[in-house]
C-alpha cells in the first residue's frame, strides 16, 4: 500500500512460529499432554498429542459428516483436554512465550503495530469515501 510502512510478514510468522513451539516444550503443556494422553487410552485411543488425534489420516479425505469413529474421537479428546487442562495450560504457556518474544523484540513488534494501526486506517478511509 502506498504511504504505508513496510512490513515482512515473514519476521512476524517467525515470531508466530517460535511462540508455538516454545509452548509445546513447556513443562505444564508437556504434562498436559501426557495427562491428556492417558485419558485417551483410558478411552481405547493411542494418540500421543491432540495434534495427532485431529490429524488421524483416517479423517483426511473423508467427504461429508463424520463418522461415527471420528465422533468417538472427538467427544473422547474433548473430555480429556478438559480434565488435562490442555487449552489452560497452553494458553498460559503460549502466552508466556508470547509475552518474551515481544519484549526481546519490542522494536520489531511496535513496527507491527504502528502498521496495522497504519493500514487500519486507510481501510476506514476506503469504507468510509465507499459507503453512501
């Protein structure tokens, strides 16, 4: 966009990703999964992570409703990411993760938000010359 600062979407993706997998080694996440895990098995499923249960190849290429399986899967995985606290705990360590990325970068992601707040408002201007 013309006038507005540039920004390298691939530095903030960076930042994106390291935020994720620095949560994923985090104490609380590795022992909410393995919580999680376990309740699975309790269930009769073998997934090491959520991530592994949602990704079962046998849900790939399906077309149309679930299948009974998956239904199993997905009510037993929400149970258990319950009773593991897994979206607390990674909440929490992503957050964490978050949080120390932007103050080791405090310059990069004010620059982020100079320019959303930046490209924000051109959009307004946009909406605003277009609507009668």
């Amino acid at each position: 966009m013309a006038g507005v600062p540039d920004m390298d979407e691939n530095v903030l993706n960076s930042y994106i990703h390291t935020a994720f997998e620095t949560s994923k080694s985090d104490p609380a996440v590795v022992e909410a999964f393995a919580d999680w895990s376990a309740c699975m098995a309790e269930r009769g499923f073998d997934h090491p992570t959520p991530a592994e249960a949602e990704n079962d190849p046998r849900w790939a290429d399906r077309e149309g409703d679930p299948s009974a399986a998956e239904i199993e899967v997905a009510t037993a995985d929400t149970a258990c990411k319950d009773a593991a606290s897994v979206v607390e705990a990674w909440r929490d360590a992503k957050a964490a993760a978050q949080d120390g990325l932007i103050e080791e970068h405090t310059a990069d992601f004010a620059h982020f938000a100079r320019v959303k707040e930046e490209r924000t408002e051109r959009a307004r201007a946009v909406i605003e010359r277009s609507v009668p």
